[in-house]
C-alpha cells in the first residue's frame, strides 16, 4: 500500500497551507489552534493529514510480517487512528469533518497505525 495522498484526504485537492497554519517546515507538524478553528474544512483536513501524517505511518508500509501475516511489532507504539484525531482535533473542528478525514484514513491505510520515529522522518 502506498503513502495516502493529501488530495485524496481533501476532496480532491493539494492544498498549500497558509503560514498562519503553523510551520510547515518542522519533521513534526503542529497546526496553530486558533487558525485550524476558522480554517475552511478542506484546510483543518490538510492540516490534520499533515499532522497526523508527520507523526504516524501506516502498518502496511511500516511493519514487518512473519510467515503468516502477522504484524511483528515489537518496539513500535501501535494507537488507532479516530481515538488520535479525536483526541488532538476533537474540541477544535467539527464533528462531520473530523470523520471524514478519519474515515478517508481508516479507508486507504486502516485503523491501526504506528507512531513513526523521529529519525525516519528526514530519511
């Protein structure tokens, strides 16, 4: 399975994030709170994605399997992806654009995802 897409998480567009946003050039993302409550909905999806995405990866890409399938997990944190974005985005966005966004996730790289190391994100 390959890297979602931003455009397929904001219905259909690759969308740049204004400097209001946050810095977009830091390995980890973090949106700047007040902006992503007036933000349009397709921007707090870009800026959720981005979080998100700068902090997890999905199983499929990212852990390996043994003979029969089975994730080896070992020390890799495993969370769930609406449990993270309801926890951090919940009191922020409304309800129906965070479940798209979780679902657009949940969709195309499932509902377990690791924490992604820090080191790997410059690689």
């Amino acid at each position: 399975m390959a890297m979602i897409a931003t455009d397929e998480l904001t219905d259909g567009q690759l969308i740049d994030l204004p400097a209001a946003a946050g810095d977009v050039t830091q390995p980890r993302f973090e949106p700047v709170d007040d902006w992503l409550r007036q933000a349009s909905p397709v921007e707090q999806k870009t800026a959720m994605w981005r979080w998100f995405a700068t902090r997890y990866e999905e199983m499929e890409t990212s852990t390996p399997h043994d003979e029969e399938g089975e994730y080896l997990v070992g020390e890799n944190k495993l969370v769930q992806v609406a449990e993270v974005m309801a926890k951090r985005f919940g009191p922020l966005v409304p309800e129906a654009v965070l479940q798209q966004l979780v679902s657009g996730i949940t969709s195309r790289g499932g509902s377990t995802w690791s924490v992604m190391p820090l080191d790997k994100l410059g690689s």
